[in-house]
C-alpha cells in the first residue's frame, strides 16, 4: 500500500529564501560555468586578492563535498600540482583531484591524506567547513568554533613556515578568541568576505599565513 503524502505549502521565510537563491546571479554564474555551487566565487575571489594558491603548488581541501572549492583549487593548481580534497560525506569525481572519504581527525585518514602529499610539502590548507546550522546561533555557533580548531590543528600540523589555511568563520562567540590563540602560531591573519557571501551571512573568510 502506497500512502501518499501531500505537499505541504513552504513557509514565507523558506519561500523567501527560495526566491533568493533562484534569482541569485552567482547561483546563475556557478551553473553557467559549471561549478558546483556558488562558494566557488568566493574561493576565486580569495585567491585573486591574495595570490597564495598557485600552479605546481599541493592543497588539502577539508570538508570538499559538494566540491566546488576543490574545482576552483584543482583549476589552480593544474596538472603539475596535488590536490588532495577529504570529506566523510560522499563526492563526485572531479579532474586533477584525489578525493579521501573518511574523517581527517582519524589516523588513518589522515595517513591517507598525507601518503598523497608525499614527499612535497602541504603549501595551502582550505577549509569551507560549515555546521548542518539549526538557526540557532546558541547551537550553530559553537559547532562552527570546533570545526574551526579542527582546521587550525590540522593546518598547524602539516603547514611549513609560509603555508597558508584559508578558512570560513562564523563571526561571534568564540571567534576573537580563536584568532587570538592563532596569532601566537601564525605570523599574519587577514578577514575577507568576498562579494559571493552574502551581507546579511555571518560567514568571514580568515586568511592565516604560518
């Protein structure tokens, strides 16, 4: 026996949101071209203002999927370069890159991660990492800060002198505090939001050299 389910109305705000995102122009621009999703732009963005990744170079892509920054990363580094993207949820295959399913936080994906590296040096550590948010900063916020430190620990373990770890923060609690402890580790933190995050998000970008 099937039972059939009715459609429920959206809500006025998940209507809103729809409206939004369907009359985004980095949305239309992402289909256009051919990336993933629309973080693509803000990942470019990053990079044309702070030139850190580079042909040749090896990146390590935490939390990839959908993929979108490990298409731009890839693209950047070109057929010379390593790019090594991890995530535990699934991701479709994409050109010039290796893709580690697992949790970096376990040894053994972390091995993984690092006999792809090999013998070169990680140059670039990026994170776009982000919560499953429940609208709730009280909530929302302290899940992103521990995501955060995942990717500061990770960056700091594996980044020589002048590696850089990009990195998306959630702009409250615990964020000044975090970027106090990594002043003592990185040499120089810069913030960007770049014109594809959208102004009312939350979300910054920090830019730490090591």
């Amino acid at each position: 026996m099937v039972t059939r389910i009715k459609n429920k109305k959206l809500s006025k705000s998940s209507s809103a949101w729809m409206r939004e995102h369907l009359d985004d122009h980095y949305v239309k621009q992402a289909q256009k071209d051919g990336y993933r999703a629309r973080a693509a732009y803000k990942l470019l963005e990053i990079n044309e203002k702070t030139k850190l990744i580079q042909p040749g170079m090896t990146v390590v892509d935490l939390g990839s999927a959908p993929g979108s920054w490990s298409q731009v990363a890839g693209q950047l580094v070109g057929e010379n370069g390593t790019l090594i993207a991890s995530d535990i949820l699934p991701m479709d295959k994409l050109e010039n890159v290796t893709f580690i399913q697992g949790d970096f936080r376990e040894a053994a994906v972390f091995e993984r991660i690092m006999a792809e590296v090999g013998d070169t040096q990680v140059d670039v550590v990026l994170s776009d990492m982000a919560p499953n948010t429940a609208g709730n900063s009280a909530v929302d916020q302290p899940r992103m800060m521990y995501l955060c430190e995942l990717a500061v620990d990770f960056a700091l373990e594996t980044l020589p002198e002048g590696g850089a770890l990009i990195m998306k923060v959630f702009q409250g609690e615990g964020a000044q505090e975090l970027r106090k402890q990594m002043q003592h580790d990185f040499s120089k933190i810069r913030s960007i939001k770049p014109g594809a995050s959208r102004p009312r998000s939350k979300e910054m970008f920090w830019v730490a050299i090591k």
